[in-house]
C-alpha cells in the first residue's frame, strides 16, 4: 500500500511541475510581447507542456479510481482538484496561443500594468500550486497560500479594469481594442480560476474537520 | 423412507429455508459499512455469504433455543412453533421488501401472543414478560440515539479535530475502516449462528434423525444468506444511508453499540439492535447537525405495526400448518 500511495503522490508531483513550466513559460512569452517580440516557439512549448500535463493528469485520475481509497469522498476531491488546474492551464495555453497570433504591436503605455498583472498571474499560480501540495499535510499552511491567493487576486482585478479603461481610452483601433481586451480576459480567466481552485480548497479545509 | 415422511421433510426444509431467508432478508448488520462507503455491495454479499454458512456451520450447533418459553403458559407445540417462525419470516419478508429494519424478536413476539391469544386466551400470555421487552425496544433507539451521539461528540474532540492535512484524515479513516470491518464481521458471524438457530431447531427437532446436523445447518446458512442477497442489499442500503457516514462517524455508531448489545446479552437484557442501529443514525445526524433522509415515519409505523400484524399472521397461519404436522 505505501508503494502504491507513493505513485499517486509523484504523479501529481510531476503534474505539478509540468503546471508550473507552462504558467513559467507563459510568463515569458507575455514579458516578451510586452518588448514586441512575438516567441512562437515557446507557445508551441506551452502547447506541448498542457499536453504533457494532460497525460499526467489522465495517469492519476485512472489511478486515482483504480485503488481503493479509504475515503472515497477525497478521490473525488482529488478528481476535482487536478481537473481545476488542468483548466487553468487550458486557459494559459489559450493565452499564449493568442499571443503568437497577435497582430499587433503591444501599446506602450499599458507597458507597467500588463507586466504587473503577469506577475500577479505568476505568483498566484506558484502559491496555487503549493497550496494543492500542503494541503495533504498542514491545513494552516494551506490557509496561508489561500490568503495570499485571494490577495492577488484582488489587485489582479483593479488592474484589469485599469488597463481595459485605458485601452478603451487611447486606441482608435476597433479591432486591436478586441483583441487586446480578450488577451486580458483570458489572463484574467486564469487567475480567476486559480481562485475558484482557491475557494475549493479552503472549502476541504472547513470539510474534513466538521465532518 | 415412506412417502409421506419425505413429504413432511421436504415440506420442513422448505420452511426451515423460508424462516432462515426471512431472517436473513432483514439483516441490516453490514449497513454501516455500505453508508459509509468502506465496502461496495458486492464484497458486502461475498462477506455476509460467508459469515452467514460459517457462523451456523460453526454456531449453530446450539439449537437449544426455545420459542415461547417465558411467555407462553400453554403447551408449546411442534405446530406452534413452525406458526411462531413462519409467520415471523413473512413479517420479516413483508418489512425487508419495504426495504425497512424491524426487530425479528419484536416479530417472533408478537407472532406468540397472536397465536397465545387465539389457543388459550389472554391468561395464556406472561404479560409482564411482554411489558418488560416493549419497554426495552422503546429504550433501545433511545439508548442508541444518545450513545452514537455522545460517542460521536468524544471521537471528534479527541481525534478528528487533531487532523491535519487530507493525508491525515486519510490515514485514520483507513484505521477506523479497518477496525469496523472486523467488528461488524464477528458480529455478523454471531448473528447468523444465533439468529439461524432457530431454523435449524425445526430441522434437527421435528425431524430428529433423519436430518444429517450439519446437512441442516448448510441448508439454513444458505437460505439466511439468500434472504441477504435477494432482500438485505435493500435492507442495508436503506439503513446505511439513513444519514450521511464515514468510516469515523461509522465507527462512532457500530462499536459502542457493539459493546452495549453484548452486555445486553450477557446480562439478559432483550435490546434490539436494528432499533439500537438506526436510534444510533439519527443521533448521529443529530450530533453532525446533518439531515436524516425522509420517511422515518415509515420505520416508526412498521415498528408499531409489527407486533398486531405478526399476530394476525400467525393466527392465519396455525391452520394449515396444525393440519400438516
């Protein structure tokens, strides 16, 4: 039994890591297209990391329902738990593909806020991702990460609303006003879901102990 | 053998496996292990299959126990005794396809006074004896409401409330599945020694030495674990989702109620355990401050129903079988 709960706890490992190498990735492509450069190949790395995870995720729901678990509840919570991340990074492989085709030059003057809200977008990701891992140990640690989730995410949103002000302000381009808006959306969507994750956790956290 | 004596016995043993399924059918033992999700229903039937043949294989062999002693003042006949059972399978087999626990002693009681009554009149009945086990089925869903609650209460503060982290609760649900596997496994190995025994009693008792012992105990093993797998799953599904279970809150229910059926026992006390188990679920609920599933009334009113309807059974049933036996 340790040898077979070991498995299912490196496969989430590994899904982990290959999450956080598209969001990592991610974060570079947007660093780019802030410097006009359109990076084409490490979209297609994004695309072939959700893949990567995609398989890894396939991997441990089979385990997951293949072994007989003592809480059959929690395997549905696991369940939900990575096909929520597999969403969020659904959502950044969407963005970078977005990115790629983008056919217009990034407006300067958004230069800061966008930066800003791909750090947002990044940090709330990596605390995501340690949160879904200390969950399984330390529930107060967990309430940590949440905290700082809910946090970010809140500056997050102040500076969507910033940017689409702005960029409903200065562009005279109907169509980049669009385009642009639906590549802050999609940044957006992924922290918003990353919160929506967020919220399930915290939501296990009051579960397990009133049960 | 003359013609008519294997008629009897073949007629015998189709009693004896119609009492024994009867039984069987209203066995909600393994309820617990179903709500709370430590066992799928078929392991559950392979589990209780064999505890069933094994615990009479093994248990059953006491056939000494008696119907009617205690309550009765008349002469307790053969045919009595087959009225008494039979009609206490039926009770049992009406109640178990409404998917609904009833006690069988509850039943086998009031199939005795109804067939009491018609023979010999109301001085024929004990009636203290009967006053003493009415007030014990109305205390035994009282006694199991507040031990599951109070246990419930205890477990949560000293462990549940300790865990940390879903690795942790994992782990101890697995220990307190475990533990209650084992438990409700001896206790369904007891019961079905216990409970068959009184199918093996018309086998081995009527038919004395035609009937190989262990012959009767195989067919009555049997005929209790078909009465579970035609119509305990309904049984014990419908216990075990009365409220919502864990193998904690489980373990919270079964094993103080485990202790207290046995000191029940061993003192004499006549304590239902399928009024114990769902007094039991409901405090529970009540302690977790979650819902019950509807239609308790229906689990009050057979109750209420069982000791006039197994009477009326059993008077029904005294002709024919006075005129067989």
């Amino acid at each position: 039994m340790k040898g077979k709960k070991r498995k299912l706890k490196d496969i989430f490992a590994d899904y982990q890591s290959e999450f956080m190498k598209g969001i990592k990735l991610l974060n570079t492509i947007i660093n780019n297209f802030i410097n006009n450069k359109v990076d084409k190949e490490k979209a297609r790395e994004v695309i072939i990391s959700e893949k990567k995870a995609d398989r890894l995720k396939e991997e441990f729901i089979e385990y997951l329902y293949k072994n007989k678990r003592a809480l059959p509840f929690l395997v549905e919570d696991r369940y939900k738990i990575i096909t929520s991340l597999d969403k969020v990074l659904g959502v950044a492989e969407m963005t970078a593909r977005s990115l790629a085709v983008y056919p217009f030059n990034f407006n300067s003057k958004l230069e800061k806020d966008f930066s800003n809200l791909n750090r947002l977008c990044f940090e709330i990701m990596e605390a995501l991702i340690k949160a879904t891992t200390v969950i399984e140990t330390d529930f107060d640690k967990t309430k940590e990460y949440l905290s700082i989730i809910s946090s970010l995410r809140r500056s997050a949103l102040d500076l969507k609303f910033q940017m689409l002000a702005e960029t409903y302000e200065r562009m005279d381009n109907h169509l980049e006003i669009i385009l642009f808006d639906n590549l802050i959306s999609l940044l957006y969507e992924a922290i918003s879901r990353a919160e929506e994750i967020s919220d399930f956790l915290n939501g296990l956290i009051i579960k397990y102990p009133s049960r | 053998m003359e013609l008519t004596q294997a008629a009897i016995l073949i007629i015998i043993i189709i009693l004896s496996i119609v009492i024994a399924f009867g039984i069987g059918s209203n066995d909600e033992t393994f309820s617990t292990i179903y709500g709370s999700r430590t066992l799928q229903m078929k392991h559950i039937l392979i589990l209780t299959t064999i505890f069933a043949i094994s615990g009479t294989l093994i248990l059953g062999r006491n056939v000494s126990k008696t119907v009617g002693t205690g309550i009765l003042t008349i002469t307790i006949t053969n045919s009595v005794v087959i009225t008494v059972l039979i009609s206490t399978a039926i009770w049992l087999i009406l109640s178990s396809i409404l998917k609904l626990p009833i006690s069988t002693t509850h039943a086998t009681i009031g199939s005795i006074l109804g067939i009491g009554l018609f023979l010999g009149g109301s001085n024929s009945i004990n009636w203290n004896t009967v006053l003493v086990m009415s007030i014990y089925w109305i205390l035994s869903p009282i006694i199991g409401y507040f031990v599951a609650y109070f246990s419930y209460k205890i477990i949560h503060k000293l462990i549940i409330n300790k865990l940390s982290g879903l690795r942790s609760f994992e782990r101890a649900e697995k220990i307190f599945s475990y533990i209650l596997i084992a438990v409700i496994s001896i206790n369904a190995f007891s019961r079905s020694g216990n409970d068959c025994s009184n199918a093996v009693g018309i086998l081995t008792g009527i038919e004395a030495g035609v009937m190989d012992l262990n012959l009767a105990l195989l067919i009555t093993g049997i005929g209790f674990s078909l009465g579970i797998i035609v119509l305990g799953r309904g049984v014990i599904k419908n216990v075990g989702t009365l409220t919502e279970l864990h193998p904690s809150t489980a373990f919270a229910c079964e094993i103080p109620i485990s202790v207290i059926l046995f000191i029940g026992t061993l003192y004499g006390i006549p304590l239902s355990g399928s009024h114990i188990i769902v007094g039991a679920l409901i405090g529970l609920a009540k302690a977790r401050k979650t819902p019950t599933k509807k239609g308790l009334w229906k689990l009050i009113l057979i109750w209420l129903l069982t000791f006039p309807a197994s009477a009326l059974i059993s008077v029904m049933i005294y002709f024919p079988t006075s005129l067989i036996l």
